[in-house]
C-alpha cells in the first residue's frame, strides 16, 4: 500500500468536488459573486439559489417563501423539551439539540430521496429561527411570539425574538449578513455534515453534527468572541497598544485570519458597510473606530485580516441583539448551505473515509494482566 499524502487540518487538500460554490476567483454562489447577490437579492432569493440550484423569478419566489413561512412553528413536545433544559444552556448547544429532536418528528425522517431531502431542507430553514426566538424567549420568562407568514426570513426572526417589527435598515443589515453567512464550500461545519451523511444516514443527524462543529471558536463561535475583543481593547486609543501586547503575548484575535483567504475576506468588506451603518444608528461609534485601529496593527504587524465575523459580531451587537444569539444566527443561514451540500453528496455519494498517518507505538505484544507492573 503506497503512503497517502498528508497536510495537517486538510490544509490545501482537495477533498471532494462541489457545485455549490467556490472560492476560486472571489466567493461565488453556483456561480453569483456574493457581493453581486448581496446588493441585489434577499437571503431568501439566496437560500431557493442554494437549495433548487437558480435564483427563482417573482412566481417561484412567492412559492418558496409560502411553503417556508407555512413551516415556521414547532411540535408542542420540543417547545416543552426547550423549556426544560437547564437555563445555562446556550443557544446554539439548545439549537443543536432541537435539530436533532426535530428529525424525530418530520413526517419524511425515513426518506432520504432527494425530493424528501428538500423538503426537509425547506422545513429546517423554518424551524431553526423558530428555535433561537423561542428558546431566547423562554429562558427570559417571556411569552412565545407566533411567526408570521407575511415577512422574510430575516423580518420574521427579529419580529419573534422582539415582539415587534424592526425597522427596514435592521432587516436589511441582517438580511445581508445572511446572504454573505449562507454558503463557504467545504469549511469545518459543511465538511462534517457531508461526513456524516456520506454514510447514508440522514440529513437531520447531518444538520446536527454540522452545528456541532459551528460552535468551535475558530468557526462559527468567533463570531461571539468579537466584542470580548472590543470591550478587551477599550476604547479606539487603546487600540493599538492592546492588539501589540495581545499579539506579543501569541494571542488569536478572533475575526481575523482565514484558513483560505489570506489577502482579506470580500465578505467582511460588505458587512463592514453595515456595522457602521448601525452603529452610528444606535449612536456608539466607539467599537467601529476600536476596531478600525485593530485592523491597521493587524494588517502592518501579521499582514491579516478580518473575516465575516469581524464586522458580524459588531453589527448584531449594534442591533442590540445578545451575544449568545450570534452563532446560532450563523446557523439559520449557513443551514441553506449545509442542506445544499448534503443534498449534492448524497446525488452522487462516495463513503468519505481518509486515511491516517500512524504516530503510535511500534507494534509489540500483549502482556497478560497478571504480568504487567
Ligand atoms: N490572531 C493572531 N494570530 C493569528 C490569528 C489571529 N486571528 N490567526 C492566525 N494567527 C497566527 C497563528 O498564531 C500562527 O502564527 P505562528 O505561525 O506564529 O504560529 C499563524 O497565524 C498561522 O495560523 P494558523 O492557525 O496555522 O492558520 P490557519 O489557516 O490554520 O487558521 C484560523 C485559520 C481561522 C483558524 C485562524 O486564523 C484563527 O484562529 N482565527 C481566529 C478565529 C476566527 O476568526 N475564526 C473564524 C474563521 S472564518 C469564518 C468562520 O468560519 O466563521
């Protein structure tokens, strides 16, 4: 058997084929720079993308977006499960639980055909922001909001987790946020969704496993970790001398650095825009000007720069949503992706199992237990 190649973390590996997206040439969705889908579509034009593989016309939208908005509640039993545990339970460990309890109730859990793929796929998109509110909603002892069928999937989360409608900038900023959060080829969470379901089993567990390796702090989690930076630094004339003493002490700061990217991420540019924007619309400028000194040590002291979390921390902040909430929103984008890729694997499936580069003992013979010290 002749030695596999090797490159710790799959670093520059080739480790499946996809076309969903790539990263060659600048992020693109099944072909659409991100950024052209940014300024011109919704997230929920983005997800049909994603999912059915075209943009839809107006007609094929509306189609979408009702069976979507038809999907938006929860079996009584989780809502109950949700309730019950532990109120120091974060959100995303809540979220990854009730997609996994969510399988045991889809009407099409047994089928893995493509058709009952996008349905489930179709249902989960619903449900996830369902969860994040409600659970936000019950761990604060405040009553369930119902969905509402008439707003997008960015209008309707923020209208459950609040109570009331946000204004068009807030939907907007967030609906962009979603759009840039929805797709990224084969990163660590999408990478294990296709694992898991390269197997045969079920999109569900591939869903759960996938939100499992979001949470980590250098993927979906650093999004969280944004303002622990911020606040860490102080105020934009602290900047600069505290990034200098984090980095001499071999300190991450979270938001910046890519596995792929290492000239800066398009999408960070495009939310940056946002972040300001909000910001100056909830009258604390201080975190962007904090994080305007960050990024030039960053950029002169290690050449980095910030990716998507970067600006995404600062904008939910500014929105004044908790910082808990951050990943999980990640999710409830990065689920059109996810499902997207399990969908693709299983189109054409090949059971993903590399090898490993043994580092153990010598081989050597079992000692009986009465003999060993
Ligand atoms: N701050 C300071 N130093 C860094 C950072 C950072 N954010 N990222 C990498 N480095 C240093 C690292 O210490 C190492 O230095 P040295 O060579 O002196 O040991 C060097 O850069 C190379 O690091 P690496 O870990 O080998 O690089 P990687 O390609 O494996 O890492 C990364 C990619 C994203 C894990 C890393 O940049 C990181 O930890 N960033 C902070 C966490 C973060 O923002 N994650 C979000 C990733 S993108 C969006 C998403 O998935 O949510």
């Amino acid at each position: 058997m002749s030695t596999p190649a090797y490159s710790p973390g799959l670093e520059g590996i080739v480790a499946g084929e996809t076309a969903i997206c790539t990263v060659e040439g600048g992020l693109s969705y099944r072909g659409y720079a991100v950024g052209d889908l940014a300024e011109h579509c919704s997230f929920d034009e983005v997800a049909h993308l994603l999912l059915h593989g075209e943009l839809p016309n107006a007609a094929q939208l509306k189609a979408f977006q009702t069976r979507v908005a038809a999907a938006r509640r929860l079996p009584p039993p989780l809502k109950d499960l949700l309730a019950a545990l532990p109120k120091w339970t974060v959100p995303l460990d809540a979220l990854r639980t009730a997609v996994s309890a969510l399988g045991h109730f889809d009407q099409d859990a047994a089928d893995n055909s493509r058709d009952a793929n996008l349905r489930k796929a179709e249902r989960l998109l619903a449900q996830i922001p369902v969860v994040i509110a409600d659970y936000y909603r019950v761990v604060k002892g405040l009553p369930e909001v119902q969905a509402r069928q008439d707003l997008s999937h960015a209008a309707n989360f923020l209208y459950m987790l609040r109570g009331g409608e946000a204004t068009p900038q807030e939907v907007k900023a967030l609906d962009v946020s979603l759009i840039l959060y929805a797709e990224h080829e084969f990163n660590a969470s999408t990478f294990a969704a296709r694992v898991i379901v390269s197997t045969l089993s079920d999109l569900h567990s591939g869903i759960t496993g996938a939100i499992g390796a979001l949470k980590g702090p250098l993927h979906g989690g650093a999004n969280e970790k944004v303002m622990d930076i911020l606040q860490a630094a102080g105020a934009p004339e602290h900047a600069e001398t505290w990034t200098r003493s984090a980095l001499f002490r071999k300190e991450r700061i979270m938001g910046f650095g890519h596995r792929v990217y290492k000239t800066g991420d398009v999408r960070a540019g495009i939310l940056k825009a946002y972040a300001r924007a909000a910001a100056e619309a909830a009258g604390e400028t201080k975190w962007e000007d904090t994080a305007d000194a960050i990024e030039r040590v960053m950029a002169a002291e290690k050449n980095m720069f910030p990716n998507l979390d970067w600006p995404a921390g600062r904008l939910y902040h500014a929105m004044k949503l908790e910082i808990p909430l951050f990943t999980p929103i990640f999710a409830m984008s990065r689920v059109a992706g996810w499902s997207a890729h399990v969908i693709e694997q299983l189109d054409k499936n090949r059971l993903i199992r590399p090898r490993a580069l043994y580092a153990g003992p010598a081989a050597r013979a079992v000692t009986p237990l009465a003999h060993r010290a």
